[in-house]
C-alpha cells in the first residue's frame, strides 16, 4: 500500500469560534507532519491573532497560492477572506460566517483541481453562513451538492462506534414525512459500500434502528417500521448483506448490543448524535461518506463560549486529520486490491465451495 505523505485541506471553519486555535493547537505538534502535507485556508490575520492570544510560537506557515505549491514538513496557508474582517472571539455573524464560506468555497476549488486528497473541515455556524448563503444547512450537505453526489450519509466514526444517519439536519416535525423506504435502503447501501472501501471490512455488519418508541411496538406506537424499515431492511439482507434490525434504540445502546455491530443506522439526527456524543464526545470525527473527496470534520461546534481561552479539547480535530489520512490509504488498498485481484482457478473455487 502506498504511505506517501495524504495532502490534506483544513477550512478556518468560523474565525469567531475555536476552529482556528484547535488548528494551530494540533499543528504545533510536529509528529503530524509524518502523516500529511496539511494546507489551511483561512486569514493569515486571524491565525496570527489566536497565535498570539494562546501565546504560542508555533507552529509558523508558509503562504501559498494553492493546494499545488504545498511543501511537507510545513503548514501551508491560502489566505482567503475578506482584508477587513476583525476577529471578534465568541461573537456570531455573518460576517464570519462570509470567512468560513469563503474558506470553504477555495479548498473545494482546489479538491476539485485534484490537488488535495482529503478535506477537513475546522466548526462553522450554520445560521450565519447561510445569512450569506441561501438554503446552507451544514457542510455535509454543502460538500454534497458542490460534488454533485447524490449519494452520501452523514457518519460519526470513533473507536468504538460508527452511526450513519437516514435523515439529518432538517426540523423533527418534517422527519417522518421525510423517511421512505427507498431512502433507508439508499442510505444502507450506501454505510455498507463505504465500511468497505473507506473502513477495510469485507462483509460489515449492520445494525438499522427503529423510528418510534419501542420500534414501533408491532405498530402499537407507529406503522413505519413495518411499512418502511423493516421491508428496507429485508430486501438488504435479500441482497446477501448483513444488515438487522429495526432494533428499539434505547435499549440497544443502553445494553452494549451496539459492540455486537460493525455500524449503525439511525433514523435521524438525534436519535444517532446523542448516544454517540455521550460515548465519544471528545474524540469523535464527523465523516461524509460517498464523496469523491474524504472529508471529515471534529464532531463539535463552533464553542464560541471557548474560543481564544485554549481549554477546547484539541482531540477530535487531530483524530479528523489522522481518520482522513487513514480512509485515504484504505480506499487506495480496497482499489488496488480490486483492480489486481489473486488469481483465483475455477478448480480451487470449486474445492474451496465444496469444503466448506
């Protein structure tokens, strides 16, 4: 497998928040710098302002135009942004809500050049980039749209856990109008293929959770996990993949059963995000599956309460960058172990069916 250098994009994220001071926290840390080129995007002036406010020396950048003129051993920046933005810490606005789209908008530029192979994404504030960006509902979304991907699903990913979401960030009240049966067996196909090329299993195991209390209660509680999950579920099983459920979801995290699983399916945002922050709140990473890109990102917020005091928990972001490092290696492996196979005679294939 080839272990070269992963050149990786990080956006500021929103310069008011703690996105720039967990970037200048992690890359003061030269034993990154074994793993990937990094290249940020974001204002030269703001990264000085929290380098200053940490009172920290390191680690210092070397400007480039783009991701193509990126040295390693260096932390590479494209400045984007407006000259006159003031950084003014814990404060939301659309204003800064501009510099995280902005940084955004180039690194895209340059993934779609070719000339990064992994993006990570520092926390924006959803409500102020889309007072400057009509319909923005958060990255995932964003990115997904930019690469034209029609297929994609939100995963959070730790040591321990994988929850991919069906539905994610629209209101509760439109969730269950929004569940179809072809959407859950989109976004379970999609989980399976990426557990594949993206995490290394062979045959993933999977877990689908229940929408109602209960799951539904042998539709006591609600009909759609017998009209839409549980078909959706079947027809995945049908197709040879290990896929179970609909399971009720409190008692599957409250008893481990989610050790038992490779990944899990949840039907929508909180349903995934709350179990998964109370068992990986720190050290989660946020990662889109099905873009042409890897893209991941800490599994937090913009903390504005946070910014500029360096107390935010710096592990999530670095787990982002060594997660988007690692998924790049496997989908080079799970290519080159496709495109070149063993070869493999018919005869032994048919002992090897015989023996077992």
């Amino acid at each position: 497998m080839d272990n070269k250098l992963v050149k990786v994009g990080i956006t500021q994220g929103d310069p008011n928040g703690i996105g720039l001071e967990l970037i200048i926290r992690a890359f003061a840390d030269e034993n990154i710098y074994k793993y990937c080129i990094p290249v940020v995007y974001g204002s030269p002036k703001a990264f000085a302002f929290y380098k200053k406010q940490l009172n920290m020396q390191e680690p210092m950048y070397h400007m480039v135009n783009s991701a193509a003129e990126a040295k390693a051993g260096k932390l590479n920046l494209v400045v984007t942004g407006i000259n006159g933005f003031e950084v003014k810490m814990g404060e939301a606005s659309a204003a800064a809500g501009n510099e995280a789209l902005l940084a955004m908008d180039k690194a895209i530029e340059d993934c779609k050049k070719g000339d990064l192979e992994a993006l990570v994404t520092a926390p924006l504030d959803k409500s102020t980039v889309a007072e400057n960006k009509q319909g923005f509902s958060g990255h995932t979304g964003y990115l997904a749209n930019a690469f034209e991907a029609k297929d994609y699903a939100m995963l959070l990913i730790s040591d321990e856990l994988r929850i991919a979401l069906v539905t994610e960030h629209i209101p509760l009240s439109e969730m269950a109008g929004a569940l179809t049966q072809e959407l859950v067996s989109k976004k379970i196909n999609i989980l399976n293929q990426s557990l594949q090329k993206d995490f290394g299993f062979t045959r993933p195991k999977i877990a689908v959770l229940g929408l109602n209390p209960h799951a539904g209660d042998s539709g006591l509680l609600g009909s759609e996990e017998k009209e839409i999950i549980q078909p959706a579920v079947a027809k995945a099983y049908a197709a040879e993949k290990l896929v179970f459920g609909p399971y009720p979801a409190d008692g599957f995290f409250g008893s481990g059963q989610y050790r038992q699983f490779d990944a899990v399916l949840a039907m929508y945002h909180d349903q995934g995000l709350i179990p998964f922050k109370t068992l990986a709140f720190y050290d989660g990473v946020n990662f889109t599956a099905g873009l042409p890109i890897v893209r991941t990102s800490p599994d937090h917020g913009t903390a504005y309460l946070l910014a500029g005091k360096g107390s935010a928990e710096v592990i999530s972001f670095r787990n982002a960058v060594y997660d988007a490092v690692q998924i790049v290696r496997n989908r080079k492996q799970n290519k080159e172990d496709y495109e070149r196979p063993l070869p493999y005679s018919e005869l032994r294939r048919e002992k090897f069916r015989m023996d077992f």
